[in-house]
C-alpha cells in the first residue's frame, strides 16, 4: 500500500464549492415542482433495492415521503403517501433485509413505528405497531441486518428502549432482551455487526454503560466485559469497523480498544493524548482510518489493524496561508512536500470538493471527514474562513505508484 501525503491548501467560495462535477449529470426530475414551491425535494437516504433507488423526498402536497428512482424522468416516483396530505410520514433508516426494505415512518396514527416496502404502493405496510397508539417506539435508531434480521432499538411502552430484532413479519419483530429490566431503558445503542452478532452499548443498574453483544437470543444477550467496574460505566463509543473487529473508545475517549464480538477478543489497543472522533471514519484495505484531535490545533489521520503496533499516524491536517502559484507548503506523516496546483485533478479530489461544497453550505465551519472514489480513499480537514473554505488533503491508494 502506498500513501501519498497531499498537504493542500486551496480557498473555495462557499456559495461555488460544489458546482464542479465529475463526469456527465443532469436532472432526473423536479420532485417539488409545484409553482409556489420555493425549495427543493431534498432527497435523502438513498438506498438500492430492487434495481433502483429508494429514498426520502419532500413535495409541497404530499409532505416527505418514500420515492423511488430507476434514473428516468418516468421511473422517479411516489412509492406511497404514508401519511396522506400534505403532512411528512419523515421515513428513515432505510435498510434491505433479504428481499424487503425496511424502515421507520409515521403514518399519523400509529407514531414512528417499523414498516416495509417490496417497491410497490399496495406492499408498503406497517410491520408492527410497536408501542401501540400515536406514541413512537423510537424516533431515531440505528438499523442492522444481521444474517437476515434487522436489529434496532425500540420502546414498546413497557420495556423502554431496548434491543429489538424482526424479520420483516409482525409475528417474527420482538424484544431481543430487556436489558435493564421494566420501563427504565438501557439506551442501546452504537449497533455494530460482527460475524453473525450484533455489539452495542448499554446500561444497566449494575454495570453502568459498558459494551453488550446479542445473538438475537436471550440467553445470547450479556455484557462482554465490565470495563470499568462497579456502576459508573465505561460508557463505549464504536467509533468504526474493519475486517471483523468493532473499534470503540472508552471514558473520555482518548483510549483505543477493538472486540471480535467475544469476551476474550475484547482488549484494550492504544492510549492517544487527545480525543479519537466517532464519526467520518472508514474502513480502507482492512484497516480503520479514524480521526483524532484535541480541543484545538489540526485534527491527525491515524489507521489502526487491532494491534499496537500496527496504529500508526498516517498524516497532520494543518490549514497554513497559501502561497503563490498555487504550490502549499506542508508537513504531513512528517515528510517535506512542495507540490502544485495540478494536485487538485482527478476523481478523489474531485469527489472532495463536491463533498465540501455541501458541508460549506450547511453552514459548517470546521470539520472532518473521509471520500471514497474510484478506488482512492481521501480524508480531509477543513475551516471556513472569511467565507471561503480552505482544506487539507491526503489521497491513499494502494497502487505502486499513483498521481491525483
């Protein structure tokens, strides 16, 4: 594998970042094309299934809804009305399990409850209506397929939040285990899929928050290991995954620990002097590449293989002033660059200024974040300054030899 350490600086007008674009685009259709629409259908949570895409868009008569999009004009419609009118049944969490699509929406009368498509209007059903009446079994939750069934984490009204599982039937969506027994909640949470289990976090009265694995069984439900012992909890935060292990931090978030979903395959990793980030990291070549930075100063780029030994830092992001002619000065993984604009080609880069240009628009000032393109893998840092947003860059791949 071969790591090419690209330290750029470049200034993008925020209202202009993401118009560049990779390859041919045009528009499939203007969902919210009513005349007295101002916005967009804002279209979300894209997911294949089926041969098309399946995701949430907005329309000014028909609130946010289930759509789908086999690319044309003709193709792009309307699964279902879920919550007729103009209010937003809001679907979330789309998630193929086997042959069926599966999701949360609230139907107006039922509250945020599990329901399912095969891609038709007369297939998209309420699957069970979990904590029966308007109230919500959950707003939002993390879904994860397992050996085809769906895990997540629900209130029935009875058991609090807690770990459910459903095989796309009423009969066959039930509770997993009541880890903190009666109405209290364990919060579950942070659900992560490893060879046949499911790991997550949760809280009971004596443990604390520590880290729990299921096999959808509750004799299979029990706590890997009391990290920190007594009831005050470790509090884990899986912050990625990568050929087969969960990586997650514990306490305040500075010590690196992994698990195979076992007991004995839960250890601790490596200590680090600032915070690891629990979002915008990506498995890469069997490996996690994760974000670590302080309360200030440059975020670092680190990958880790489960072993000491093998996490390593890979790069320092540190917004410097540009130069002339294009060309940034930088010091990344501790190696002198002087490298021009000509960087600023090809898919990985390109695939980053789109990606930025969104987060400039939001409003975001500072972030972190990973692209993956054309087999490249890009992580990036960035501030928006005097509203222009300058980024550092590192383009990994695992070619002999590779230009961007």
């Amino acid at each position: 594998m071969r790591y090419h350490a690209v330290h750029i600086l470049v200034s993008i007008l925020a209202s202009t970042a993401s118009t560049a674009q990779t390859g041919p685009a045009r528009l499939v259709k203007d969902i919210n094309a009513a005349p007295t629409s101002a916005s967009g259908s804002n279209p979300s949570g894209f997911v294949p299934f089926r041969g098309e895409a399946f995701f949430s868009a907005s329309t000014l008569e028909g609130g946010n809804e289930l759509w789908k999009s086999d690319g044309t004009d003709g193709g792009t419609v309307r699964v279902k009305d879920i919550r007729p009118g103009p209010p937003s049944s809001n679907p979330r969490s789309l998630t193929v399990v086997g042959d069926t699509l599966l999701f949360y929406a609230d139907d107006g009368v039922h509250g945020f409850e599990l329901w399912k498509t095969d891609g038709t209007e007369a297939g998209t059903v309420l699957v069970k209506d979990i904590r029966p009446g308007v109230e919500n079994s959950a707003f939002f939750s993390t879904f994860v397929e397992v050996n085809g069934i769906l895990y997540f984490v629900a209130n029935d009204g009875t058991h609090g939040d807690e770990l459910w599982r459903s095989d796309g039937t009423g009969a066959g969506t039930s509770l997993v285990a009541d880890v903190e027994p009666g109405p209290l909640s364990s919060y579950a949470s942070d659900l992560t899929a490893l060879d046949g289990v499911v790991v997550f976090q949760a809280g009971d009265a004596a443990h604390g928050t520590e880290l729990w694995r299921s096999d959808g069984t509750g004799p299979g439900t029990y706590l890997l290991s009391d990290l920190e012992p007594g009831t005050s909890g470790s509090f884990p935060a899986v912050i990625g995954h990568a050929r087969g292990l969960a990586y997650f931090t514990i306490g305040e978030g500075k010590a690196l620990w992994k698990t195979d979903g076992t007991s004995v395959g839960t250890s601790f990793v490596k200590d680090f002097p600032h915070y690891l980030y629990q979002w915008g990291n990506i498995e890469f070549q069997g490996m996690l590449f994760f974000r670590v930075q302080g309360d200030f100063g440059p975020a670092q780029l680190w990958k880790t293989d489960g072993t000491s030994g093998g996490t390593q830092l890979v790069a320092d992001f540190e917004v410097q002033q540009p130069v002339t002619g294009g060309v940034a000065h930088g010091r990344p993984g501790g190696a002198d660059l002087q490298l021009g604009a000509r960087l600023l080609a090809g898919h990985a880069a390109e695939a980053l200024r789109r990606h930025l240009g969104d987060r400039a628009r939001r409003g975001e000032v500072h972030g972190f974040g990973a692209v993956g393109s054309a087999g490249d893998f890009v992580a990036f840092d960035f501030e928006q300054i005097n509203q222009k947003v300058q980024y550092a860059m590192v383009i990994i791949d695992d070619k002999d030899s590779a230009s961007v």
